[in-house]
C-alpha cells in the first residue's frame, strides 16, 4: 500500500491518493521476516488479481522467466498483499526487485541483438565492398592484357601514327585554352 515514510514532514501531492497513519504494531520493521505459510491471504487481496505466493516462489528461485508467465509485470505494487501477508513478507519489496532486473534482462538483450545486427550488416558491407574491389582489379587485368596483346600487334608505323595523334590532340587542346584566356 505504498511506500513507508519515516516523518511528517513529507509534502502532499495531488500524484498522492492517500496517506495512511499507522503504529509501531503494524509496522513490519521491527518483526522478522518468516517463511511463507501458503496461507493464500495475500491471494484473495490482490486488486490484480495475481497469485503473489507463486509470483514470490519465482522470484527467490530468480527464475524471471516463470515470474513473467506467472504476468509479474501486472502487479501494480499496492501493497495490499504485505499488508495482509501474516509472514511478515516484504512481497513488493521482492517484486520490484525481480521486474527491475526483468527490464534489465531485456535492456540486455535489445542491446545484444543490436550489436549483433550492426556485426551482421558489417560483414555484408566489407563482403560487398571485397567483391567490387576484386571485380576492378579483374577489369584492369583484362584491359592490361588487351593493351599488350594489341602493343605486340602494332606495326612500328602504326604505333607511330598513334603518338602523332596523340601529340595532335595535346597541341589543339592547349591551343583552346590559349584561346579562351585571352
């Protein structure tokens, strides 16, 4: 039924829907925790209509898989089930402890999966990039074989000509730009 608080001077809220005023007896701090009697109590009391001895059992056994079958993630945390528990069990103390490492467990796991997605997509890129730069160097390979296989069937004449031409096609390109300088 909520959190206890060890003054008054604690301000009120409108997030508050009650306070509740109670004496040294009802407190649970000076009694001991005992084991669980399987009384059902905390059972019949539950506004979520949860089975806290179940969800309890689970939770000391740290088997978060069977506390999220048993809906651990229902609980509301009022607190009626400790107010009723004649074991002295601090049952929402237990249940926030378990969903906080539920939410830890899957913050873990998202994380896991992410990295493993990010790995996934790197080995994907380098395989691609792998294969182009191979592809490219099989390109060159294949150019650089047609350039000797035509340089050994070049005539001297020939091989002249295309110098000639290429000295041509140097001479009228800075002729151009002569031209459009001034």
């Amino acid at each position: 039924m909520g959190l206890g608080i060890h003054s008054d001077e604690v301000p009120v809220t409108k997030a508050m829907n009650c306070i509740l005023v109670t004496t040294s007896e009802m407190t649970r701090d000076e009694q001991g925790e005992m084991p669980c009697i399987r009384c059902g109590e905390c059972t019949k009391v539950c506004p979520a209509h949860l089975m806290p001895q179940q969800l309890l059992s689970h939770t000391k056994a740290n088997d978060l898989e069977q506390a999220q079958r048993w809906h651990l993630e229902s609980c509301i945390e009022c607190g009626c089930c400790n107010a009723v528990c004649p074991s002295h069990i601090p049952l929402v103390s237990y249940f926030r402890h378990t969903k906080s490492e539920i939410r830890a467990q899957g913050r873990a796991r998202n994380k896991a999966q992410l990295a493993k997605q990010r790995h996934e997509a790197r080995e994907v890129r380098l395989e691609k990039a792998k294969k182009e730069r191979e592809e490219r160097l099989k390109k060159k390979k294949e150019l650089l074989k047609k350039s000797q296989s035509l340089n050994k069937k070049q005539t001297p004449e020939k091989a002249d000509a295309s110098v000639k031409n290429v000295e041509d096609n140097l001479s009228a390109k800075e002729q151009k730009i002569k031209e459009n300088e001034s």
